[in-house]
C-alpha cells in the first residue's frame, strides 16, 4: 500500500495528504470517457507526487498504445498529444520533480514495450520539455511560482495542427481562472464553441511535435 503521509510537519504546514490509489481510480471511474480520451485536459492544482495524473496518463497511454502501437510516428504524436494534456501545480519542490519523473516514466516505460531499440531520444526529450512547462512549482491559491522570486503561474496550452506540427500558446493562471469564473465554464474544458478562450499570454510559431524542446528558441 502507497504512503498517504510523507511526514506529520507536512500535514500540519500544507495539509499533504496523498490519495490512494483505489480512491483515484474510482474517482476517474466516474469520468472514464474524458480520462481515457487523449486530448481532454486535466489539471491537478495540488498534484504531490502526481497519483492523479498518472492514472490519467496510464489510462491515455493504454488507448494510445491499442491504436497506434503498429505505427511509431502515430504512437510519438499522440503519445506527445496526451502527455501536453496533463497539468499539475503544487507547492513542493520535492513533489513537482517526482511528479515529472514519474510521468515521464510511464510514457518511456510505454514507448519502449512498443517499439524498443527504435525509439527516439528526440520524442523524449519532447516529453521532458512538456513536462517542464506543465508541471509547476507554484501555490494555486496565490496563484505565483513559489520562490526567490514569484512569478504568475503561465501554463502552455499545446494544439496539434497538421498532423506532425503543435502550436504553443502561454496563458497565465490567474487569467484562466478569470475567464472560467466569468463564463461559468471548467477551466480547460473542451466543450467546443461553447468554451471562450482568454488572450495569450504569448504565442509561439508552429513546431513540429518532436522540436518542442527547442519551441523557446524561436
């Protein structure tokens, strides 16, 4: 059985207490359809160690792997596609590493089952960077990074366009929150014309999915 507790100053300094494993799954259970769907988003805005999103990412990967495990390019593209999916925010360093790690992970552990000495350091490195930008060292109450010096927490939403090229888009959190609290909307959601996009932060050009890593140098 996974801890729940790391430690008791934990508990009494940020109120740390990890979900089990059972308690995640049935709480997916009850929105299958968009857990195992690849591009529905999630975010987790105190994420510990990531025992969330790692059953999401498990669950994307499993679909991922049953319809495009015979094709390598398909299995990085939408195997990208579901991890820039994934967002969490919490205030300990120790977790938000872990948490990449831990993710990072299970898509490696995937891609290797399915294509072993083939595979890409390019589509790794791909995953690393998404993961960087998408799992944050922050407070989702104040909405800031947490350090020397605190900034806005800025998340990147990563659109497939053509197939093999991503468009990246940073919107601040706090913005996000705003324009969900506004329209009575999740935030992320993916229901269509009915959701309103707020105004990026910045837009970054068209990159092929496995050149993300280098998307800051444009």
């Amino acid at each position: 059985m996974e801890p729940q507790v790391i430690s008791k100053q934990r508990v009494a300094e940020h109120g740390e207490v990890l979900t089990g494993k059972r308690e995640v799954n049935a709480m997916l259970d009850l929105v299958k359809q968009e857990a195992e769907r690849i591009d529905s988003r999630f975010l987790e805005p105190a994420c510990g160690t990531g025992n969330f999103l790692a059953e999401i990412l498990e669950r994307k990967l499993r679909v991922v792997e049953a319809r495009y495990g015979k094709s390598q390019l398909d299995f990085e593209r939408y195997a990208i596609l579901a991890v820039s999916s994934i967002y969490g925010i919490d205030i300990q360093d120790d977790n938000v590493q872990q948490c990449r790690q831990r993710l990072f992970g299970i898509f490696d552990l995937y891609y290797l089952r399915s294509f072993k000495n083939r595979t890409n350091d390019n589509c790794r490195e791909s995953v690393r960077y998404i993961l960087e930008r998408n799992i944050i060292h922050g407070d989702a109450l104040s909405l800031k990074t947490v350090g020397d010096n605190p900034k806005a927490i800025v998340f990147s939403e990563w659109s497939p366009v053509n197939g093999s090229m991503l468009k990246r888009r940073d919107y601040t959190f706090h913005g996000l929150l705003e324009h969900a609290s506004m329209k009575e909307l999740p935030l992320f959601s993916d229901l269509g014309e009915n959701v309103f996009i707020p105004t990026p932060e910045k837009e970054f050009p068209l990159v092929h999915f496995l050149e993300v890593a280098d998307s800051d140098k444009h």
